[in-house]
C-alpha cells in the first residue's frame, strides 16, 4: 500500500479517492480482483487499476465518479479514529512553522489515532524520521495501524512510555505535544530537543495555555508565541460567490517556542528576558 504516489496511473495496493455527485467521496485501497460497493452502484477495483488519475469511471448503475488521488487532507479526515484528531487547518501551520520537512527529527508525545504522526512521517520523507511516545497501548495499535495503511510506518518509531521518563532523543529538531498537561513535561522536551530547537503544543482552553507559558519560561525556551487558526470557506459560484453557512473556528490554541542556550554574560539578560526566557521560579 502506498500513499507517496509517483505512477500517473492507479495502481494495484494504491489508495485512491473516489469523488462522485454533490462532492460525495469515498477513500479505497486498490485491490486486484475486489469491488467496492456504494449506494450509487458497484465499481470493479480491476476497472480502476491502470486509468489515469484524474479519470472520469461509471459504477454498474451508470453513477459517475472521479478516480484521484487522495490529498493529505482528504486522508487525515477519512483516518479511524477513537480520539479528535487534529485539522488541515492546524497541522499545516504546526509543519511550516517549525520547519519539518526532508530530513528532520521529530519527537511528539500523545500519539492518539495517529493523525499528527501520519503528518510528521510524510513531512520528514524518507531521509527523515518520527518518534512518537503514546502511554496507551490501544491507541498505539489503532496509530500502527492507520501508518501502515498509508504506507509510512517505516519513517516512525512507536514508543510506549510515559514521557515522564524522558525520551531517547537528545538532537531532537523539532518537538509536538498532543497533551493535555505539556507543561508537565517541559524538561523532558527540552533534553530531547538540539539547541534552537522547535516546541510546540495544541491546547483547548486559555487555563491550559497559561500553565504552559510558565513552564516554557522556566525552561528557558524564547520565541514563544501562541495562536489560533480560523477558516473560511467560500462557495464557489461566480455568481453568488459569498462565505458557506459553516465555518471551522476556533479547534485548539497553539504555542511555539525554541530551545535557547543563554549566555552567562550579563549583557545578555536583557536580550534573553526580552525573548521571553526569563527565569521563573517556583
């Protein structure tokens, strides 16, 4: 099975997308000598193996479909899931911000159904890798599996642990909390992070971020930001182009940060609490 297409034909063990009327679209992992089956009609998994992408097909009733390509959108929301998965909207912004692409290392603790980690492996490609700590076994296993039906299993590490027992990592490039107490857990994340280093974490409620906040001050982390991501759709008609009637708000604060290495020299105080890695005690 294999998401990171590369054929511009379907072929057998890809994952496809099936778009039909009112945008309706299922998601399908070909299969030589199989057929899915619909509403709208059956489609023989031998009839979409070998067309273009991008080609229009007919179920046995007559039910137009197209045959593409999953986007990485398409195929997080489509993911089986037990716990709420992250957005587009958020896991777009989280990749460009810290700057994980071909190559990097990358740490994320709360694995949950593997959304972020399907993400991550992608981003990070093959010359790359992701170590994720989960401390639940069921959602590591539901995680396993959804990796595995994308084909980028091999990019992770699954660790079963609970991160207060520090991670493995110690050159970490970049570091994503799925947590509901990160700033539990700050020290650990800063050990497994290089210096200059990306932190970041999602959190629901202001309570939460404030607690954070503290904690990456206390451990001299600087470039600290905190966010959110709200998206508007527009329907798309020439004519009466105007906002959908729904909208996908506010889904999660989210805070950055970078690892920093402050100098003892006092001419630096002033630039090191500027940043905001002020010393807090307790």
């Amino acid at each position: 099975m294999s998401f990171s297409i590369t054929s511009a034909t379907a072929r057998d063990g890809d994952i496809a997308e099936l778009v039909g009327l009112r945008h309706k679209h299922f998601i399908i992992t070909l299969k030589a000598g199989t057929k899915f089956e619909t509403h709208r009609g059956i489609l023989m998994h031998d009839d979409l193996i070998g067309k273009p992408w991008g080609s229009q097909v007919f179920s046995h009733m007559g039910s137009p479909f197209f045959l593409l390509q999953p986007s990485l959108a398409d195929l997080l929301t489509d993911l089986p899931r037990s716990t709420q998965i992250l957005y587009p909207k958020d896991i777009g912004f989280i990749l460009v911000t810290m700057g994980i692409g071909p190559g990097k290392k990358v740490i994320e603790a709360g694995t949950g159904s593997g959304s972020m980690t399907i993400a991550l492996s992608y981003a990070v490609s093959t010359e790359g890798h992701v170590f994720s700590y989960e401390l639940r076994p069921d959602m590591q296993n539901l995680a396993k599996k959804n990796l595995e039906r994308v084909g980028l299993s091999a990019r992770v590490d699954f660790k079963l642990r609970d991160l207060q027992e520090g991670c493995d990592e110690t050159d970490g490039d970049a570091f994503f909390l799925d947590l509901p107490n990160p700033f539990d857990y700050i020290p650990q994340v800063r050990a497994a992070l290089k210096p200059g280093g990306f932190v970041c974490s999602l959190l629901p409620t202001v309570n939460q971020v404030e607690q954070l906040l503290v904690a990456l001050r206390r451990e001299r982390f600087a470039f600290i930001e905190v966010c959110e991501i709200l998206v508007r759709y527009y329907k798309a008609e020439p004519t009466r182009l105007r906002p959908t009637d729904r909208m996908v708000a506010h889904t999660g604060y989210l805070i950055f940060g970078r690892r920093i290495e402050p100098s003892e020299d006092p001419r630096g105080k002033e630039l090191t609490e500027e940043l905001g890695a002020s010393y807090i005690n307790e």
